[in-house]
C-alpha cells in the first residue's frame, strides 16, 4: 500500500526519500517482469515459441505508431474499470461488477446519443458522460444498498447485475433502441455532435485518454489528500473501528459503489462517443474482469493505475497479432490475467513475507513487528461480520 | 513436574526470552509473574506446545517435551487456560467441549460424552453449566471462563497453566476459584498462574518465579517475599517500584481504601448527563434504564465483569449503536431536549465526549496506517485539519509529533510509522493522548489498563488524573477494582445491564465485589 | 405443460444443487470459492470432450470430476497454504477456467466448430412411479445425476453435522486459530472439503454438457456456480435449506422454457435475466449472514 510511504518523510535524507519513492515502481516493474515470465511459461506448454511471440506482441502492441496509439485506446476501458475497481477495493468493497457498471453507463450515454444532433458539440459530450456516470452510478448504487442495508455479499450482487446489465443491452439493441434498418442487432448511430473528436487521424485517440488520466489523478487526491479518501480507507482497514469513531459505514458503502459505477459507467460512455458510436450487445470484451488484474497490478493506487492498464492494454492489442501469427487463441489473454492475479497474490501472502521482504527491503521494524510489509489488499475481513 | 532449562525464543528483531530457565514442582502453585512484555505469554505458549523455543529444552515429570506441537504437550499432560478464552461461538458448549478433546477420554469427540463428563465435574467444582445445546454466542465471559477451566482439567493434566485467570471472575467467584486450585495441587499436580497481580500471587503461590525483559530474575518462596520487593524485581528500580507497588491489592485483604480526595462531584457542574438509557437485543434486555451524571473535574468508575453491559454501554456512548430510549446529554439534564437517535448525532457533532474502546488493536487503532492517520481517526481532529474537504497532511503529521511528544510515546519512525509497530502500552498511550487531542469535556475508558505494564499503566493514570484536574471529566469503565478504588471518586457497579451507585464513602472491596457478581444491593 | 415445468425444474435444479452442496462443505470450513463457477465449467468442458474422444459416459463423468478437482486443488493451494484473499483468488480461477476451456476448445474442435455433439446420458426411469401423474415424470424419471443431486442432501448434512470430520470441519470455519491450538489440521481439513466440492463442481458440469446440453458452448456454465454461492446463503448454511433454495432457482431457470412458449410478448432477455435477478431478490430478502461459520472468507495462516 502506498499510502503510508507518500506521506512526507521526516528527516530522512534525500536518498532515502528517493528510494522510498522509487520503490513503488520497482514494484510495477518487477511485476511486469513476472507477467512476461508466466506468460512464457504458459506459451512453452502451448508448444509455442515465447520469442517469436513476444516479438509478434511487441509489434502488435507497440510496432508502428498506429499500433501504439491503438494500445493506448485499448488501454482507455481499463484505467476507467480498473480505477472502479481500485477505488472500492480500497474501502474493502469488492466490487467485482465494473463489467455491468460499465454496460449501463455505455447504454444510457448511446441511448440519448442519437438525439443530441441539435446540441452544442460541448454540451453533448458533458450530456453524454453524465448519462454514463448516472446510469453507471446506479447499477454501483444497487450493489451497495444491498449490501448496506440487507448485508447481501457484494461480490455476488455484482456478478449477478453483470448478468442482468448483459441482458438489459441485449433487450435493449434488439428492441426499444435498434437501428432503424432492423438489420442487425445495434444502436442508431449516435449524433455527429456527441462524438469525440479524433486526434491525429488515421490514429483513434482522442479525448477519452486524457479524461481517464485526469479522473485517475482525481482519484488519487481524493483517496490520499480528502477527509472522505481518509474515512474510506480506513473502512477499509478496519471496519469495527470505523464504526467506532462514527465514519458512516452505510453511506461509505452506497457512495463508494455509486461512485465507482460511475467511474466504470463514464468508461462505457467514451467507449460510445469515441470508438463505437453506437451501441451493441458484445461491448466489452470483459473489462470489468480484466480491471481487477489492473488494480492488483497497481496496488490500488489510483496513480499507477494509468501504466498498469496500458501494460494490459499492450496485451490486448498485441494478442490480436498474436493470434494473427502465432494462431494462439484469444481467449489466452484470460489466462494470462488469471496467472497474474494468482501471482500477485501469492507474492503479497504472509507465507512468501521473507521473500518479498528481500526483494523490496523491509521497512523499519518496531519491537513488534512480524517482519512483512503491509499487503497490496485491504485486509479480508470475515464476510459475516456484522455492522454492529 | 515443569522444567525447563535455556529457553529462548525472538520474533523478529526482538528477543523475547533469553535463556529462561524454570522449574514447577508436583504439588505446588507457582506464580509467574512479570510485567507485560516481559515474556510470561510467550514462556507458557512454549510450555503448551503452541510455539516454538529457538533454543532451549522442557522436561515434564522428566520426560522431554517436543516442542511446538499442541498435541504432545497435550498428551504429555500440560493443559492450558488462556485469558482470552478460545471457543467456538456459534456451534454448542457440548460441541466445543468435544472439539477440545473433553469426553471419555478415549480421544474421539463426542460432544455426548462431552456432557456427560462435563456434568460431573462441574458438580465438583460447583459450577453451573449452560443449559443443553445452547451455542456459546449468547453466553457471558464467566460462563465461558468455566468451560474453559472444566475443559483443561478434563485433561487430568499433570501441569495446569492459567494466564491471567482472575480477571475475569467476580470478586465472589475468586474465592471459590482459589480453592479450587489448593485442591487441584493437592492432587500431586503443578500448577502454574501466570499473573501481574502481585498480591494474589503472595497469597496463593508456593513459589514465585519473576521475569523481567526476557530474563528470569528471581524466584523464590511466596512467603519470603512481598509485593514491593516483587514489583522492585519486576521493574529494576526502586523508585519507579515504590510508585508503581499497588495501592490496594484491598480485594485479598480485605481492606478499605482510602478516597483518592477529587473534588466533591455535588458540587462541581455536571457535564455528562445521561438517563433512562436502554438496549434490547430482542428479548434480551442489555442496558436497562441506565442514569448517571458526570461532573466536571471527576473520575468515576464503573466496576464490573465484562459481560453485564459494559461493552454495550460504551458502543452507545461512542454512537455506535442506537439506544431503544434515554438521553445523552452533554451538560445539564435540560440543556437539550433531544433523545435517541437525536442524541447520538447531537454527542458526535458537540464533539465533547471521547470513548476509548477496550480493545484497542481492533475497536481503536488501525494497525495498518500510520501514528498520524490513527489520530485522524477521532472527528475532533480530523475535523481540525480538513479545510473544504482537503486533509492537511502535513499539518496532521506534525501534531501528531507534537503529541508523541508531549505524550512521551517513543516509537523509531515517528508520525509516519505505523501503528502495528507500536507496543501495546505505546498504542494505549497513543489512544489516551487521540482522545485527550479532541479536547473533550468527557472521556470515557473501557478496561484502561488491561495488558499494560506498571509503569504505561502508571503514565496513562497520570494522564487521566492531570485531564480532570483540568476540568475534565472521566469515567473508567472497569473490572479491574485495584484501578478503579486508586484513581476513582464516585463508584458505580454496572450489572446485569443496570447500573447502581454506591454510597458516598462506601469502599469496602468485599461489597463491590457482592454487587458486582450480582448480590442485591 | 405442469409436467414438463415440474421436470424441467428438477432438472434444473440438479448441477446446481450439486454445485452448492459441494460449496456448502467448502463454506462449513470457512472458504469461500468464488471460483466453483470456473470448476462447473472445466467439469463440463472435459467431460464432453472425454466422452466425444472415446466414445465412454464414464470415461467423460471421470475426466469431469478430475478437471474440477485440479482446479479445486489450485485454488485450495493459493487460498489455503498462501492464505491469500479467497475473493480475488476465485474471480481469477473463474477467469483461468473460462480461457482454458476457450483454448482447448479452439485448439480441439477448431474454430469452424466442428459438430461436437455427443449421445447424452438417458433419463432413468423409477419404473411405475414415473407414470404417477403430474409428479411422476419430475420426481422419477430423470436422470442418473439428478437422483445423486438429491440423495446425496442428507448424506452431506449427516457428514457435516454428524461425523467427527464434520465439527472438526465446522470448528475450523468457526475459528481457525482455536481449531489449530487444539490441534485440528485445519489446512487438511479445508483441502479435503475443497476436493469433495470438487467431485461434486465437475459433476454438477457433467450433468451440464453429458446430460442436459448435449454439446458444449463458451462460458456455458452461465453464472450458475455464482447462483449455487447465492443458494447456500439463501439455504442458510443447512443441507436441506440449499435444497430447498436450488429447486426455487431450478424453477425459475424452467420459467424461462415454459414461458417462451406463451409468444413474444415478453422479450427473452427478460427470461435469461431471471435467475440472476432472483438471486438477488432472494439474498436481499433473506438478508444478514449471522448463521455462516464466523471465520467465513477469512484468510487463515498457521503461525
């Protein structure tokens, strides 16, 4: 966790200051490194070569200058699901429904889409990212008044409202809001005015990148330098004691889950605006999912969040190539992030402390210190721990 | 019967134990006394096979002991009981019985069995067992103590440890208790009481072994020694030892002891008034119809044994919990009109009246944050250092400085260490100095001085006293009736979720204890 | 039309109820494996395959109950001598399961999707019982899995409540710390409910692809290993109650077959959203875990 290590360092001199500054990054990178490893591994047993691979995932993601602009449009979902995911993960909220939250969002941004033909090019878009934010929001909102006020498991509240977001776009593209050739099963086009603007044509950047980066850094001054970021990271740490110094445990929960959904419901909005222009079922190629790797990979840090979901957006886009040239199946991008995610994890156990302690340096010990640097993950706590 | 020879043992950086040596005879009740870490916990865990010793060997009855396996200790013959009692809360007390091995001795679990033993001891004992099938959740801390203690002797063991095991009785069932355990040595058994009273310890032990930092530092015949020489061994100084040697260990001999002279509550202005304060859990009435006044420069003290309200008593202060009637009112009875839920937001808005929980490393501090963090915890302070939302970080850390200081909590990081690294005197400390931070008009402790050694426990008293002398008011919520007759004026004996006054002037241990365990007043 | 609705729900109900008690074991010793859904799916992926290779039931029942076992295993090595966060850990093997099976089976069948159907399992019927009206054909004449499914609800509440693994397995749900000081191996005791659950996930998946679908399709597990994670909650944490809660969604998953025969007036998605939206409906009625093992979800390292 990187929160205690920001906090300004008193009295230590400035190489000391540098390496504790550094030392997140050392993180990310040993991590990236560990991907590149598991990944080879899993190639070698797929009867693949991992250089030949790596060079066609290089190329893919990375290769020309339409390839890196296109990794970093990939990379844009996942800053936005993966900061929905951190930001709730960071208050223990396990918010495994940023798929949903962002379907929603994507949903109400292309169902007003196409009526903003009249409005200001301005007007449409903020019309547009509100309708992502509030349709975002509330799928978030759902999820946390259950949990707030009926103790249902968010993890299973939000898978299941994946399900059902899956299916409230489906009805919706082949009913209400279907083109109107009635051909395929897809949105009308959304209104010239509420598209984003392209950026260097013929490359796909535009605007969204930027907003992801600047709601990441949001993200980050509200969770480290607010009394609210404050209270909900304590929540997050230790439940029992927050109720005790009266941070309000229910109204954490709602506005943690609303606000995440509308951070993931945004996501699905710049995906419309920018890069679809209308809405069909298969939006997401399960971002959602993937944005948990992300934050893992980030440690929850808002900040680190930007370079976690460009390397997995590097993945995504170089895997197409991948699979152009190496015929190694998509779906392996799964596996990958499986791997990853189980890596991480174990490499934050207590089992493997020592480990990690040799490899980033352990902190200053008190006297009774066991020994391991604080985990990436809030601490689990029992899940039928009652609100008192 | 118990020996052991060189034990060592670190966790991490720091040596717990360092070549300890130790020897429990058959037939003998031997203290072990220390203060808190000093390595009493760690010596008996050892001994019951619950960890490790780096180095270092035991013998029971002269047979080695393999060491870190819970089972052979078992089945060598220790049995332990720990003070916080590890029971299983939803399944039955048969169940937990059976589970720990309790029955008919041939080693299957059978919570049948269980019961059927279980009746007979406890019918030695005279205690009283939990009606059948009952799950533990519901069941008070003495209750458990009891199952405890039955499930340890169903063992036969040859070696009986109990850490810390008066705490948790009422002053009434102490008697009994101590009888209980001159019969359990008569039976040719060692048994072995881990204590910080030191009193108990002279009056009950054959033996006294005394550690101190790791080190064994003496041991020597009950009778030869006193408590001042005890707590001289304990702590290595004589001054600290003559501040620190207990007022009154007034519960074992029985004497009153003297008003420690705060000013006449009647007379000072009230700051706290709470009446007709009530909880229901269901059926289950929890606090019932609980009043009190609390005056500005006063300590008051409630005494009694966990269970009778006390922990819901203070999650109602602290606003945790809404009480189904009463009010809580800061100042006069009619400064406020409020009740209920109206009065919980009222109390965390005025901000006058800070809680501190019994169990600070889950209830008060965050381990995983930061000194400077944990200090934000309190709304007062938080509050103080948020403009429009914005925390001051900076700010916050540097008064945290200030408050280690002024506080004199010595931790190697300062403000940006963490929490877990503290103490637990440290940390104790640091939730005082949290609460006094706010700048209350009230603070209310629950089990202020539990696990801390003399000289924190001496450091927080000293806070408390130096805050009512100010102004303050306090109110120590408490079993521990030592602490409570040292440091408080008024008394109150909170039980079975009501709460009575004592008369004015009325001391007498051996009363108190009477109402806390429950006799009519 | 009551009959095929009947039956149709019984049969429904089966993987999951299979699924859920296999989890009910697991959560008794206080794990929660989010990643049952991924166990149903590898269960039901290689079962088929199995079968369609060498042409044997068996065979493919075996493969089934293998797979979901050695993703079990996988997980219970991560969340049990790692004790890492069982939550993220169960997303990730749901994630690896899906991507296996998607490799495999581009790998196997090919993209072109090659006809994998297979002869499924044959109904069994109770002889004259199944000719009972209304009920009959529901409660006697299904298929093999589905009889196991239900039979096998009280033998888990017996192994749960009666037998000495089962409160040892309780005791180590409960409080691991006390469970290990007085000397239950709880690090055994999770692995073994963990491969139990195993057996039951990879047949829960079987009854999907051998008996029920004849063929295989991505991700054709559906969201009903999270449905059997709901039931157990919703069932209380008892053997029966889990029944009871898999024959209400078993039920509603029928609705979406009968009622698609009423014309198109209601929109199939509406259908296909139904369990997911009951299982909501049903955890908010239902409400607080007070009754779940204490220590349930929290990770447990040995010292």
């Amino acid at each position: 966790m990187s929160a205690p290590r920001s906090a300004p360092a008193r009295g230590g001199s400035a190489i000391a200051r540098l390496a504790a500054a550094i030392r997140p990054v050392a993180a990310l990178i040993l991590f990236a490194v560990v991907i590149a490893i598991v990944l080879a591994l899993v190639l070698l047993t797929l009867g693949a070569s991992p250089v030949e691979v790596f060079a066609d995932l290089w190329r893919g993601a990375f290769g020309d200058w339409l390839a890196l602009t296109d990794t970093l449009v990939k990379s844009t979902p996942l800053i936005f699901t993966g900061l929905a995911v951190a930001v709730a993960f960071q208050g223990a909220l396990w918010n495994i429904g940023a798929e949903g939250q962002l379907l929603i969002g994507a949903l109400a941004a292309g169902a007003i889409g196409p009526a903003l033909g009249g409005w200001p090019h301005g007007a449409a878009i903020v019309a547009m990212l509100a309708a992502g934010a509030g349709g975002g929001a509330l799928w978030g909102a759902i999820a946390g008044g259950l949990r707030a006020r009926r103790e249902v498991n968010e993890v299973i509240s939000t898978i299941m409202l994946n399900f059902v977001a899956a299916q409230v776009l489906s009805f919706a593209v082949h009913g209400p809001l279907m083109e109107a050739s009635g051909a395929f099963p897809a949105s009308a086009p959304i209104a010239a005015a509420a598209t984003f603007d392209v950026y260097l044509a013929p490359s796909r950047l535009n605007f969204g990148m930027l907003l992801a980066a600047g709601l990441a850094v949001a993200c980050y001054l509200g969770l480290f330098h607010t009394a609210a970021g404050f209270q909900l990271r304590a929540l997050g740490r230790n439940r029992r004691a927050s109720a005790f110094f009266g941070i309000p445990i229910a109204r954490m929960t709602i506005g943690t889950l609303a606000l995440a959904g509308a951070i993931a419901g945004v996501g699905g909005a710049v995906q419309v605006s920018a890069i679809t222009h209308r809405l069909y079922e298969t939006l997401s190629p399960g971002w959602g999912y993937e944005a948990i790797a992300v934050a893992l990979v980030a440690r929850l840090n808002p900040l680190a969040i930007v370079p976690a979901a460009v390397l997995f957006g590097a993945l995504d886009n170089g895997s197409q190539a991948m699979q152009r040239a190496a015929g190694v199946s998509p779906e392996l991008v799964y596996v990958i992030q499986a791997l990853v995610i189980l890596t991480l994890l174990a490499f934050d156990a207590s089992a493997t402390g020592a480990l990690r302690a040799a490899i980033l340096g352990a902190p200053a010990a008190g006297p009774d210190d066991p020994g391991a640097p604080p985990a990436a993950l809030p601490p689990a706590a029992p899940i039928a721990t009652r609100d008192a | 019967m118990l020996e052991a020879r060189g034990i060592t043992r670190r966790f991490a950086r720091t040596l717990a134990l360092d070549g300890v040596d130790f020897h429990a005879r058959a037939g003998e009740i031997h203290a072990l006394v220390g203060e808190n870490g000093a390595g009493k916990s760690t010596l008996i865990k050892i001994f019951a096979g619950r960890l490790k010793p780096d180095a270092g060997r035991v013998t029971i009855a002269g047979e080695p002991l393999a060491a870190g396996s819970a089972n052979r200790a078992r089945a060598a013959g220790v049995a332990a009981v720990y003070q916080s009692p590890m029971l299983f809360e939803r399944m039955t007390w048969e169940e937990n019985l059976a589970l720990a091995g309790f029955g008919d001795g041939t080693g299957a679990r059978d919570p049948r069995a269980a019961a059927a033993r279980a009746a007979a001891l406890a019918r030695d004992l005279g205690f009283v067992l939990p009606p059948a099938g009952a799950t533990l959740e519901r069941r008070s801390v003495a209750d458990r103590v009891r199952l405890e203690i039955i499930r340890a002797l169903g063992a036969d063991p040859r070696v009986l440890i109990l850490d810390e095991p008066t705490g948790l009785l009422a002053p009434a069932e102490l008697a009994a208790f101590l009888a209980m355990l001159r019969r359990l040595r008569g039976a040719g058994r060692a048994v072995v009481i881990v204590t910080h009273k030191l009193a108990e310890a002279i009056a009950v032990a054959d033996r006294i072994t005394v550690l101190r930092r790791g080190r064994r530092v003496a041991e020597c015949r009950a009778a030869a020694t006193d408590a001042a020489e005890l707590a001289h061994l304990m702590l290595g100084d004589l001054a600290s030892a003559q501040r620190a040697a207990p007022v009154a260990d007034a519960r074992i001999e029985g004497q009153a002891v003297a008003d420690p002279g705060t000013t006449d509550p009647r007379c000072a202005a009230p700051v706290l008034t709470v009446e007709a304060l009530t909880l229901d859990d269901g059926a289950r009435r929890l606090l019932d119809s609980i009043g009190f006044t609390l005056t500005a420069g006063e300590i008051a003290g409630v005494a009694g044994v966990d269970g009778n309200g006390q922990a819901e008593l203070i999650e109602v202060l602290a606003g945790m919990r809404t009480p189904g009637a009463g009010r809580i009112v800061m100042g006069r009875a009619d400064d406020d009109a409020s009740s209920g839920g109206a009065a919980r937001s009222a109390l965390r808005s005025a901000g006058g009246l800070a809680v501190i929980a019994q169990n600070r490393d889950s209830d008060g501090l965050i381990l995983d944050m930061t000194l400077w963090e944990n200090i934000l915890l309190a709304r007062p302070v938080r509050t103080r250092f948020t403009r429009r939302g914005w925390l001051q970080r900076s700010r916050a850390a540097a008064f945290c400085g200030e408050l280690l200081e002024r506080f004199q909590i010595r931790t190697a990081t300062g403000p940006a260490g963490l929490a877990g690294a503290l103490s637990g005197g440290n940390r104790q400390r640091l939730a005082v100095a949290r609460a006094m931070a706010g700048a209350p008009r009230v603070i209310v402790a629950h089990d202020i001085g539990r696990g801390l050694d003399l000289r924190a426990a001496e450091a927080v008293r000293q806070m408390l006293r130096e805050f009512a002398a100010a102004g303050g008011a306090v109110m120590l919520i408490s079993g521990d009736l030592d602490e409570l007759l040292e440091l408080c004026g008024r008394l109150y004996v909170l039980s079975g979720g009501r709460l009575i006054e004592t008369a004015a002037g009325d001391r007498d241990p051996a009363r108190l204890g009477l109402l806390m365990a429950g006799a009519a007043s | 039309m009551l009959e095929a609705f009947l039956s149709s729900a019984i049969a429904m109900a089966a993987p999951i109820l299979l699924a859920a008690l296999g989890e009910l074991i697991v959560e008794q010793g206080g794990v929660v494996n989010i990643g049952i859904e991924g166990a149903m799916l590898c269960g039901a992926f290689f079962g088929l395959t199995a079968t369609w290779f060498s042409g044997s039931l068996a065979l493919g029942l075996a493969a089934a109950i293998g797979a979901a076992v050695a993703l079990n295993a996988l997980f219970a090595l991560v969340v049990v001598n790692l004790a890492v966060n069982q939550v993220v850990a169960g997303t990730a093997i749901d994630m690896l399961a899906l991507g296996l099976t998607g490799i495999c089976y581009r790998r196997i069948f090919g993209v072109t999707g090659r006809a994998l159907t297979i002869t499924p399992m044959r109904p069994l019927a109770l002889g004259p019982l199944a000719r009972i009206p209304i009920v009959g054909p529901a409660l006697f004449d299904q298929n093999g899995l589905v009889y196991l499914a239900f039979v096998l609800v009280p033998i888990v509440g017996a192994l749960i409540w009666r037998t000495r693994f089962g409160l040892e397995l309780r005791a180590a749900g409960e409080r691991p710390e006390a469970a290990d000081a007085l000397g239950l191996a709880v690090y055994r005791l999770r692995w073994q409910a963990l491969l139990m659950a195993g057996v039951l996930s990879g047949l829960a998946g079987a009854y999907l692809t051998l008996a029920y679908a004849n063929t295989f399709v991505e991700g054709m597990s559906a969201g009903r290993g999270y449905v059997a994670l709901s039931v157990v909650i919703v069932g209380r944490w008892r053997a029966w109650g889990v029944a009871a809660a898999s024959l209400l969604f078993g039920a509603a998953m029928a609705l979406q077959f009968g009622l698609q025969a009423f014309g198109t007036a209601v929109p199939y998605q509406l259908f296909l959203a139904l369990p997911y939206a009951l299982t909501i409906v049903m955890l908010a009625i239902v409400g607080g875990q007070a009754q779940s093992p204490s220590a349930l979800g929290a990770p447990y390292a040995r010292l």
